[in-house]
C-alpha cells in the first residue's frame, strides 16, 4: 500500500531510503565504515578482565552502537525528528560511558543514583490515592513493597550522600559539555515534542490561514544528525579503550581524521 494509506510502514518507503542514501552517499559510507569497525572490535571486550566498572563500560558501549544503528534505520527512511530523539539519548549514553571509563568509583555513583530514582517513583506511586493506580499499588503490595519500606531505603540512600545525577554536571565531568550543549540539548526539542518542532510538521497554505499538514519522509538538513551518529561511535570507542585494552590503531586514528574533515574541512578538532 502506498504511504499515503500506511505512512512509514508502507513499502514505498524504501523509495525515499534510495533517495536519501544516494543524496547523503558520503555520510552513508563514512557510517558504514566507523560502524563495521565498531563491530568488529566490540568483540575485543570478550575474555577481557572483568571489574564492575568494566561490566557497566561494555553494556553501554553495546547500548551506544544499538542506538546510533537505530538512528540511521530513522534518518535513511525519514524520520528525521525520530532518529534526533534517538541520538539525543546516545547522547547520553556517550556522556555516561565516558564518565564511567574516567572513574572507578563513577559506576557506583550512577547505580545508587539511579536506585534513588526508583525508589522515589515507587513512593510517589504508593503515595497517590487516584483509582487509575489501584491495581499497580496492589500489585506492589503483594510483592511485598510498602511505603514503610520504600522511604525507609530513601533515608538509607541520603544518608549516604546518593543524590540524583544531573546529567549536565555528568557531561562537565567528563569533559563533553560541547556535546552536551550542542546535540544533547538541541535534540530535547524534538524529544520534548517542542513548539519549533511542531511547527515542521503544517504550514499554511498561499492564503496563510489553512495549514496543510506535512508529515511525510524529510530528505533535507539530514548532515547533522548523520555527522553525530559516527562521532558518537567514536567517541565512545575512544573511551572504553582507555579501559579496555582494544588496539584500535591506525584504522581507528583515520577514521578519526575523516571525521574531522567531514565535520569541519578547516580541520577543527574532534574532543575524544
């Protein structure tokens, strides 16, 4: 069926995937290069010296490709807005990873702070009376979770310093405030369903009143997002290597180098 009766999950779409690839062929073969190197030097982690700071290292360096591989099946068929909510939380991903290889302790910070999440949301749930939450609430109850329990864990957990990591604090740590205060935070516009965002999706007609409805594939303005999904990739790789002996070698230091060049022919630097 045609995209105007199924949208993105018409076969049609695959039109527009040629027509991007060949519009955006030198980001698509940059891509596939950082991304087949990636791939096979992820598998340099197996049999290596286990630590928990290298175990939470390795998982986020596999969520790391998984999300930039999924942002380019996003942007190669046209969802442009999609594939940037998706590498907004590569972002993430990148700047957590990084900050774990930076410290050993950094691991342990970010479980605790993420404990601390968990069980505020479940206090704030057994808090609340709406009868939505009724069956939730009773289901927490009959495995044994009480709101007696929960703020007790809350006092343990601020008695011990646990405090909720921000993210931004994170990335300034870890020496990422550039990604953090360009993609990370440009991207939370179409993560955040923003107004500037929405606006892309009408516009009026030659009268200026109706607006016409545009939600079909976007083949333009893709060079950002298809610039971010092999940096990350690379940066990522940069910083579990320094924890993880990988080897990357020469093949890695020329990917660097074309990314570089694809990024700003006047040879600005790449932070890794």
């Amino acid at each position: 069926m045609s995209i105007d009766e199924q949208g993105f999950l018409s076969n049609d779409i695959m039109q527009y995937r040629d027509q991007i690839r060949q519009r955006y062929a030198r980001y698509f073969g940059f891509i596939q290069r950082v991304n087949t190197f990636c791939q096979q030097v992820k598998f340099r982690i197996e049999g290596t010296s286990t630590n928990d700071q290298n175990l939470m290292a390795s998982r986020l360096i596999i969520k790391l490709l998984a999300d930039t591989q999924g942002a380019v099946l996003l942007v190669e068929r046209g969802l442009a807005s999609q594939a940037r909510t998706l590498l907004r939380a590569a972002c993430e991903t990148c700047i957590i990873l990084r900050r774990v290889c930076q410290d050993q302790e950094f691991h342990r910070l970010f479980s605790a702070s993420e404990e601390l999440t968990q069980v505020r949301w479940l206090k704030n749930i057994l808090n609340d009376t709406s009868p939505p939450l009724n069956e939730i609430r009773e289901g927490f109850r009959q495995r044994g979770i009480t709101l007696r329990e929960i703020k007790r864990r809350e006092e343990e957990l601020k008695d011990s310093g646990v405090k909720k990591l921000e993210i931004s604090a994170v990335a300034k740590e870890a020496g990422l405030l550039d990604l953090y205060y360009s993609a990370y935070t440009l991207y939370c516009k179409d993560t955040h369903a923003s107004p500037h965002v929405l606006d892309s999706y009408s516009s009026p007609d030659h009268t200026g009143d109706f607006e016409d409805i545009s939600w079909g594939p976007v083949t333009d303005n893709l060079e950002g997002a298809l610039l971010l999904i092999p940096r990350l990739m690379i940066l990522g790789f940069s910083a579990i290597n320094e924890i993880v002996a990988l080897n990357l070698g020469a093949d890695f230091n020329s990917l660097v180098t074309e990314l570089r060049a694809l990024e700003n022919p006047q040879g600005t630097q790449l932070r890794g």
